[in-house]
C-alpha cells in the first residue's frame, strides 16, 4: 500500500499465479512483478489484473530492456516497466508515480519506443493536429511538451518555475481535455500530433 510518506509491504508472491491471487485478495494499490517469473510471466500476471477489473497498478521490472517487451507490457495493461537496476530512489518515485495513476518507463526505453511508433504513424494534415490540440491552453502544451520528453512533475515544476502541484493540475487537465487515460496516453498523443518529434 502506497503512503503519502511510506510504502507498505501488503505480501510477496513465490510466482505469477500467486500473484494475481494475492492481488485479489489484498488488493494493493501498486504489484511490483517481474517480468520472468514461474507459472505465469509478468505480462500474463498485468494481463489478468487488467482483465479481472481489479483496482490494482501493475508496475514491471526487467533485465531484457526490450522494445518490443515494453510494446507488449503496455498492451498487458501494465502502468510501469522499469530495468531490474533502477536505483531505489527512482523505483519508489516510480511506485508513487504509478499508484497516483501516472505511467513509468523507463527513459532509455521509452525515447526508443516512441521513435518506432512516431515513424509507424502516418503523416496527419495540419489542420487535424491543430484541431485535436486546441482545447489546450499554451502552458498546457507546454507542460504536455515536458511530459512528452519523459520528465517528472517535479523536474517540470522546476523547469516552468512553478510548484509541483500546478504541475499536477495541469497534467490533470491535459488528460480530462484530451480524453487521454494516463501520461503514456499524452507522450504518444504528443508524438502522433507531432508536437514533440524524435530527437527533439
């Protein structure tokens, strides 16, 4: 269970299985799993959360750092794919961050990943991009921008010269004006309108 200052331990699982059953029965806000695990793997174990409703972030640690294993957690439902060796610090950012309903992967992947989907994407007029944009304010764009580029609320907030908590509301209302369900959500909106390119 996630704290506004502490993390709680509610169980450990010995395998996949296990997992989804505990996350039945205890219903933690965020299940760390790794993505190589006995009976069932970490794809299978967001699948079943996902597929079973439950009120629960499944948040994925890997030691592959692949692509296509990031495309596929995202498909799985998972809210959170992050290497193996992500310093401490990072990883309970990153279980905040997901338990509040936010996204993580890890920056390396996800700067890889959006490349592909951005040149998979086919070229959309002007007009279009401007249109499904413009329910947002300059400094909503702006923030989106930020996002797009990976960084926390807390770097934004920085950045911007505002607080963290202008920050989040400003997340808030990208999502609600975009109809968007998560910060994984607005990074490819970001990409597919073209306000954000690779490499930029």
């Amino acid at each position: 269970m996630v704290g506004e200052r502490e993390i709680v331990v509610a169980g450990e699982a010995g395998d996949g299985v296990e997992a989804v059953d505990l996350a039945r029965r205890l219903l933690p806000d965020v299940l760390i799993c790794d993505v190589t695990l006995p009976r069932l793997d970490g794809l299978g174990v967001a699948r079943s959360v996902t597929e079973a409703r439950l009120a629960v972030r499944v948040l994925l640690l890997t030691d592959r750092d692949s692509d296509d294993e990031v495309v596929a957690a995202i498909g799985a439902g998972a809210a959170g794919y992050l290497c193996k060796d992500t310093p401490r610090d990072e990883l309970i950012a990153a279980v905040r961050a997901v338990s509040a309903g936010g996204a993580v992967i890890a920056p390396l992947v996800l700067a890889r990943v959006l490349t592909r989907i951005a040149a998979a994407l086919p070229a959309e007029p002007a007009s279009s991009t401007a249109a499904r944009l413009a329910p947002l304010t300059g400094r909503e764009r702006e923030v989106l921008v930020h996002v797009a580029r990976g960084r926390s609320n807390s770097e934004i907030a920085g950045i911007l010269g505002v607080s963290e908590t202008t920050v989040k509301t400003h997340v808030g209302h990208v999502l609600a004006k975009l109809r968007l369900r998560d910060r994984t959500q607005a990074v490819a909106l970001a990409y597919e309108t073209g306000l954000v390119r690779p490499g930029t």
